[in-house]
C-alpha cells in the first residue's frame, strides 16, 4: 500500500499551490517527505499559476539508479508531467524539479504569446 501524505496547500504570492506526496513500495522518512515539499515550492519562481503538484517516488528495477521520482504539475488547462531516475530519491526528485522548471518555462512563454 502507498504512503500517502494527503494534499498540503503552500501559499506562493496570494495563490496556493496543493501538494501530495506518495511513497510507493517503501516507507519515506519525515526527511525526505520535507525535503520533497519544500524542493517543489521553487517551481513557483517559474510559473506562479500551478494549481496541484504531485510528488510520487518509487524505486526502480534499474541496478544504477534504483530511485525513481515523478511529478505531475496541473496548470489551468494543461497536466505537466516529468520522471526521473537517479542513484537517490533526493537526486532524482532535483532532476524532475529540473526538467518540470524547463516545463514550465516554456508553458509559461507559449501561453505569453
């Protein structure tokens, strides 16, 4: 059974962005769970219009990098989603973080046009 932690409202500017995080197959530390929340709060900076994140971590059947992290960003209008690989559940969540910036980057200059 999933860990579950259920949505966390984050007031960004006036907006509140939800969060969840799901640890699947295992069981997350208060650390890691922490970690997580506070890490996509910098998603915000890119696009201030996020409605829901969603974090999901699980591990992987890859031997070189067994932790897996996803995202699933909602906008007005649109899902975003990004998942990483890498050899700890903290540096696969800041590769998601990355890749979701790149995202949100450009939805933000498509939806500027």
């Amino acid at each position: 059974m999933p860990q579950r932690f259920h949505k966390k409202p984050i007031t960004t500017k006036g907006k509140r962005m939800n969060t969840s995080f799901t640890a699947r197959h295992f069981e997350a530390s208060k650390r890691l769970h922490n970690h997580s929340v506070e890490s996509v709060q910098k998603l915000t900076k890119f696009y201030d219009a996020i409605l829901d994140c969603d974090i999901i971590m699980q591990p992987t059947k890859d031997h070189d990098e067994p932790q897996g992290a996803e995202l699933t960003v909602k906008v007005k209008g649109d899902l975003l989603q990004a998942s990483e690989k890498a050899p700890t559940y903290e540096q696969a969540l800041n590769k998601a973080i990355d890749n979701m910036s790149r995202q949100l980057k450009k939805y933000k200059d498509k939806k500027s046009r």
